[in-house]
C-alpha cells in the first residue's frame, strides 16, 4: 500500500511538472503542414523577464500547493495504517472467541447428556433448599426470640473480671408437727425423742421456721488447663446466745459449705474447706456438689443416712468417665455415751461448792477467745489425727456403685490415781474401813486424788460402707440402698449414735455401729417428685462392771453462841466440821448394760421449775436402735427462667429402742408431718 501510494505521488509530480513546462496556448493537435520553426534560443530570448518570473511564482506557489496536498496525504495514510492495525488486532481477537465459541460448542454437544442428570439433581436441591430455608427461618426466629428473652431476663452467671459467678439458694417457709414435743425447731434429735416417763411425751408441739432459707454462690473459671471454683453456701439453722422465738426470731448465719476446687483435665482434682464428707454418697463419679442428699425437707435429713460437713482436704483422681477414687483427711469430732464412770464426787454443805475428779477425759470446753463455742456441753475433741476416708466410685452405663473406708484415731488422758480415797479419816469412821489405793503408786500410803502417773491411751476405729443406686422405668424410677459398719462411726449416721463409752479405768470402748438406708424416688413428670425412705441405726452394747464411785459430803464447823432473853444467857456449844464418805466399789456402768436401771422410764414426775419439765423417773435408755419411715412429695408449681416455686409434704413415724436392763427395754415413738413452701433463686 506504501509503495503505491509513493508510486501515485511521483506520477503526480512528473505530470505537475510537465504541465508547468507546457505553454498555455500550446496546440495539442500538431499542425499539418508547419512552416519551418525558429531556433529555440532565439524564441527564449524574445521572452521579457517580466514573464519569467511571473512563471517562476507560478511555479512555487504550486510546488507549495502540492506539498500540502503531500503532507495531508501523508497523514491520511497515517490513519489508514492505524485502522488497518486495529481492525487485524480485532479481527485476531474474533478468530479467538469464534475459536473459543467452537470449542464450548462442542463442550456442549458432548455435555448435554450430563445437563440434563444436573438439571434433575439441581431441581431436587431446589426443593430441599427450600424447605431448609423454611426450617432456617423458623430457627432464626426461635433464636432471635431466645436473644431477646435473654436480654430482658438477664444472665444465670455473672461475668466478673475474668471469672463466672453463679448466685443460688431458696426461701423456705416451713412447719413440723410432732406428735410428742422434742422442743426443736425444724431439725429432728433423733436420739432426742422422749420415753414415756418424759413430761414432754405427755404433749405436742407445732413450730413454724423460716430459719432453712439458703443462699450459696458458686465462683469459677479458667487458668491453663485448670478449672478453679470457690464454693460457699449458708443457712439461718445457727443458734447465738440472744436466739430465741419470742420477738425477733435473731438466729445466726451459720456456715454449711466453704470450699476451693482446682480441677485438672487429666482427672485430678484437689478441693480443700468445710464440705460434705467423702463418705456421703455422691449421684456421678466423685464431686462436690453432686451428693445424692434424701429429699427431705427436715435438715437433719432421715435416719440412716451417712453423712457429715466437717473439713476436709480431699484428692481425686477421675479414670475416664466411669470410675473414680478420692481420699480424704477429715477433721474429727468424738461422741461419748454410756453412764456410771469412776469419779470422785465432792459437796461442802451450805455452799454451792461441787468438786468432782475422774480417771480420764477426751475433750475440751470450747474457748470463747479461739471462737469456738463455749456454750456446748460436750466441749471439743482434742484429736490425735484427723479421719481418714477412701472411695471408689463406678458409673458402669447403669447405675451408680460406691465403697469407701473409714479410719479413725481416739484418744484419751488417763489418771490412775484421779479416783481414789478412804473413809478411815470420816468424822464418825464406818466398822470396815474401804480404801480406794492408787495403783500406780503402791508406795503412796495417802489414797488421794492426783495426775500421778497419767498418760496418753489411743484405740483405732473405723468402718467401711457399700452404696448403689438403679435408674427403673426409663429414670424415672430410682431405687437405692445404703449399708455402713464399724467400730467408732456413730457419729458419722443422721440419728448420732454414740463412738465410744469408757471402761472402769477410763481407757475408751468403741461401739459397733451400722447404718443402713432404702430409697426410693419416683419422677412421673417435670412437676412431681415423689419420695419414700426407710432408714435405721443401730449402736452395740458397751456395759462393764468395776467402776467406783466415791461421794465426799463435807459440813464446816459451827463456832458456838450465845443468847440472852430476860437477862438469862444461853450458849450453844460449837459443832464441829464432819465428813463422810461413801465408797461404792465394783459398780455396773458403760453403755447398754445389762444392769442398768431402766425401772422408771415410764414414771412421771412433777417439774422441778415452772420452765423445766421432768425428764421422768430413773430411766438409763441407752439406744440400742432408731428406725425412720418417711414418705413425702414435692409439687413444682413453677419453673422457668423467674426461678422455681414448689411446695411439699412429708409424713415421718420414728421409734427408738433401749437396751434392755433392770426393769425392761424402753421404747418411744414420734409421728411427724413437714409443709415447705420454697422460692429457688433462677
């Protein structure tokens, strides 16, 4: 195209150029028959210069002309070539989709085949997509209202600086009516109920308490892989020394549970505080929080029952999710019964100066100062070594299956000269002098009491226990039975049965105890909880034959004096101080003797005070055993996200029996109705 354009330019100058050199009157045609022409330089010659360079403008003014017309061609071709270049770069890029085309063309051809399969499947997604959506939408609107509903209630666990906080605990308005007055609150004595020489078997009693209402807090959270938790949980069941029910019903905040808990992922755990006891059953494997408690609404629970809140430092190890072993060290605290202990009994007429000694002691008045309570009668135990406790927990898919241990170490501050004395030194000394010698010291001709040769006496108790529970009737059904025995465990039963009792020279005799409990709990609904229980404890005679008792009646001098009447003196002579002893040696005594006196366990006598009724006539009663049958029910009358409201009812009949002695084996029985109307914090 280059080469034709240059090759039409150059025939345009060479024509422009002949026609300049061609005159203007120049006659294209040649003449026929021309006369001869002049010489060419001669006809140049007759040309003016004028004219030569009038052509000569001509001339340049169309060499100018044709080179622009030259330059606009230039560029024209210029244009051309570029549009010849774009349309060669679209015409490529033509060729490559109509390539491109051809070949999804042919993809399509061969997969028509496999459209339509797509098509069908597509169409059946379509539908199910659909009804997902529709489910979708349904389940976003459930959750939407949950969130909302969330919000307006508000959270069941506080989040705070790191940890959760979960409040719990209930109001509770209760009654208990006796049919025999134990003058107790909600809480049953067990031990307490009275024979029927007891003023207080003679009457009723109806009480109403508030005092079971609970508040409790639970604190967790996470550190690595440790859970830590931090539990408290208190009642209103503590008694202060201005408690009373006549105006203000002041009953103490008294602690139930106070305890910290790191948890392992490998199954270790490792909780230490005031807690339930590791022989109380558990409904899982091994954990605070999960005992398996009767559903009852007296606190002190049902006779039968295992269990104590006592500090503890417990390690258990979790093997997979179906076994678990924990051991524990307890903190102790001795039951003592039984009557007719050696003792020296000393009384100065006229004062009330009342001095007794004995052969051994095993606990301690509280001090006030320590913050223990000074008030208990029974004092605390001065303990050797805390308890210590081991169980093994199965979870086998059906069921739950315990064993555990006890042992426990008791001791005792014996004195063998702490009872001992003579009559020979009485005012008026008896025809047969009885002496009582210290034995440790034959040497000692002087029979009087003293710490001479005392020393420490430790007896190993303890016992071992089985438990099982069986889910029936698709869990709603629960049947379950407990059974524990041992020498020393009394007190670790609801009733508190005796430890131990003391022999003739104060070293200490633990009693045989069992324990033994039969549950069953029926949950027809979410609303009804229907429960039944028959629990008894049974504590072992400890009677011996040895003991002395010695009795000092002490009178001080009466100087003389005089008396005038009338002018007449009278003078009364002095008397002077008297003692007399009595010695009484080889005497029954212990718990559960075959010779106690149990005569006047039916005989009533008068009160000794307006405020104090009479605890009836001469009546041992060492219980031999106590047995409970409890039947009860909780309504749920409410539950949701406010909390829960319920109400129950429970029906009791209690009866304890004596071992037998001189004059028979006393028994007694109680019948007892409970009404609860609880508020659970949500």
């Amino acid at each position: 195209m280059k080469k034709l354009a240059a090759l039409t330019l150059s025939l345009f100058l060479v024509t422009g150029t002949a026609l300049a050199d061609t005159p203007k009157d120049a006659d294209p045609q040649p003449a026929k028959a021309a006369p001869p022409a002049k010489p060419k330089a001669a006809k140049k010659a007759d040309k003016t210069d004028s004219a030569i360079a009038a052509e000569l403008e001509e001339l340049r003014q169309t060499l100018q002309s044709q080179q622009e017309q030259l330059t606009l061609l230039k560029e024209e071709l210029a244009k051309r070539d570029r549009q010849i270049d774009e349309a060669r770069e679209a015409a490529a890029t033509a060729n490559a989709r109509a390539t491109e085309a051809s070949t999804k063309a042919s993809e399509a051809v061969n997969s028509t085949a496999e459209a339509k399969i797509a098509a069908v499947s597509l169409n059946s997604r379509v539908s199910d997509l659909k009804v997902s959506n529709d489910a979708l939408k349904t389940t976003v609107a459930t959750q939407q209202a949950d969130a909302n509903k969330s919000m307006e209630e508000g959270p069941a666990t506080i989040r705070y600086k790191g940890v959760n906080i979960t409040p719990g605990g209930f109001i509770a308005a209760e009654t208990i009516s006796r049919t025999r007055t134990t003058s107790a609150d909600i809480s049953t004595p067990f031990t307490g109920i009275p024979y029927p020489g007891n003023s207080l078997s003679k009457v009723s009693e109806n009480n109403f308490s508030g005092r079971q209402s609970r508040l409790s807090m639970l604190i967790d959270g996470k550190v690595g892989t440790a859970k830590l938790s931090g539990y408290y949980e208190a009642d209103f069941l503590g008694v202060g020394t201005t408690s009373n029910d006549r105006q203000t019903n002041s009953y103490v905040f008294r602690q139930r549970q106070a305890w910290a808990q790191a948890a392992f992922e490998n199954g270790w755990q490792v909780t230490g505080g005031q807690m339930w006891s590791l022989v109380t059953e558990d409904r899982k494997g091994i954990q605070n929080r999960q005992e398996a408690l009767p559903m009852m609404i007296d606190p002190n629970y049902v006779v039968g029952f295992t269990w104590a809140r006592q500090y503890a430092f417990r390690v258990v190890k979790n093997i997979g999710d179906k076994i678990a072993i924990g051991a524990s060290i307890e903190g102790p605290q001795e039951t003592l019964g039984g009557r007719g202990f050696s003792s020296v009994t000393t009384t100065t007429v006229g004062t009330a100066s009342v001095a007794t000694t004995t052969n051994f002691f095993i606990n301690a008045p509280g001090a006030a100062g320590g913050l223990y309570n000074a008030f208990d009668p029974t004092g605390y135990t001065v303990n050797k070594a805390p308890d210590f406790v081991v169980k093994a927990a199965f979870d086998p898919g059906f069921g739950h299956y315990e064993i555990f241990g006890v042992l426990s170490d008791f001791r005792a501050r014996i004195y063998p000269c702490g009872v001992v004395g003579t009559n020979s030194t009485d005012t008026a000394p008896p025809a047969v002098t009885t002496t009582v010698n210290c034995a440790p010291d034959p040497t000692n001709p002087k029979p009087t009491p003293s710490s001479l040769g005392s020393f420490n006496d430790s007896r190993e108790g303890g016992g071992f226990g089985v438990s099982g529970r069986v889910p029936l009737l698709d869990k709603k059904l629960e049947v379950g039975v407990k059974a524990v025995g041992g020498s020393g465990i009394g007190r670790y039963g609801a009733a508190q049965l005796v430890d131990a009792t003391a022999r003739p020279d104060g070293t200490q005799a633990l009693l045989r105890s069992a324990q033994g409990l039969a549950i069953l709990e029926f949950h027809p609904n979410k609303k009804w909880d229907i429960y039944g229980y028959y629990g008894l404890e049974y504590a072992g005679r400890g009677g011996y034959q040895g003991y002395n008792l010695i009795t000092v009646t002490k009178t001080p001098a009466i100087p003389p004096t005089s008396t005038t009447v009338g002018g007449v003196t009278t003078t009364t002579p002095p008397v002077p101080a008297t003692t007399t002893t009595v010695i009484k040696l080889n005497q029954i005594g212990g718990y559960g003797s075959r010779f106690a006196n149990n005569t006047g366990c039916s005989t009533e006598n008068p009160p000794s005070t307006q405020l104090i009724p009479s605890g009836g006539g001469t009546c041992a009663g060492d219980i031999r055993q106590i047995s409970e049958a409890t039947i009860g029910f909780w309504n749920k009358l409410y539950q949701g996200p406010f909390g829960r409201l319920q109400w129950g009812l429970a029906y009791s009949y209690l009866q304890k029996t004596a071992w037998s002695g001189i004059g028979g084996a006393p028994k007694a029985n109680d019948n007892m109705i409970w009404t609860s109307f609880r508020y659970y914090i949500p």
